[in-house]
C-alpha cells in the first residue's frame, strides 16, 4: 500500500503543488483529477463544516483507494476518525477550509 500523507503542509511558501494535492499528498495527477471531480459532484456551500470535511476526506480516500473502500465494514469509523482529526488541528483545518472553498458550490447550480 502507498504511503498517504496527512501531515500539515506548509501553504506559506511556493511549492509549484496546489493545496488539495498537499493536504491530502496524492501526487498522482489521475488521482489528483479524480478526487478534484468527486469533490466538486458532491460539495455544496449549504454543508455543514463537518459534512464538507467528510465529503472531501471521502473523496481522497476513494481517489487513492478505489470506491470499494467506501464498503467497508468500518469505513463510517474511519471517516468519523480522520474527519475530526483534521477538525482538532488549526492547521489542517484551515488547510481544509481553502480545499472546501475552491470547490464548494451552490446547491441551485445542481438543478
């Protein structure tokens, strides 16, 4: 199994990477591009943060993992656990605020 980076990753400086592929460290263009339009599908600005978080930290599971993980017996769990993990630290959170942001939109656009 790939190594998947959650840590912190610093916006403050140029990297040439964008902050949806630091904060969730899929460096797999495919990948990337497939988290970026699962994200986009499902994300509304009418969400709740907590449900933004989930929708986004399932998306990057499903995007390196594949969707079957998404059956798994203890998948609610795991979601649960990661989801609030980055909720606690003040900078994944904010890191997941701007991935939320960028690709949030307006449930009248999905009419």
């Amino acid at each position: 199994m790939k190594d998947v980076n959650l840590n912190r990753a610093d916006l403050g400086q140029d990297t040439g990477t964008d902050s949806t592929s630091l904060l969730f460290g899929i460096q797999d263009p495919d990948k990337l591009e497939a988290f970026e339009k699962k994200l986009s599908s499902c994300i509304f600005t009418t969400d709740l943060l907590i449900e933004a978080v989930e929708k986004m930290v399932s998306s990057a599971l499903e995007a390196e993992f594949g969707s079957a993980i998404s059956k798994g017996k203890h998948y609610r769990n795991m979601l649960g656990t990661i989801s609030c993990g980055i909720l606690q630290d003040p900078e994944l959170r904010r890191q997941a605020l701007i991935v939320i942001d960028r690709f949030a939109r307006s449930p009248e656009l999905n009419a």
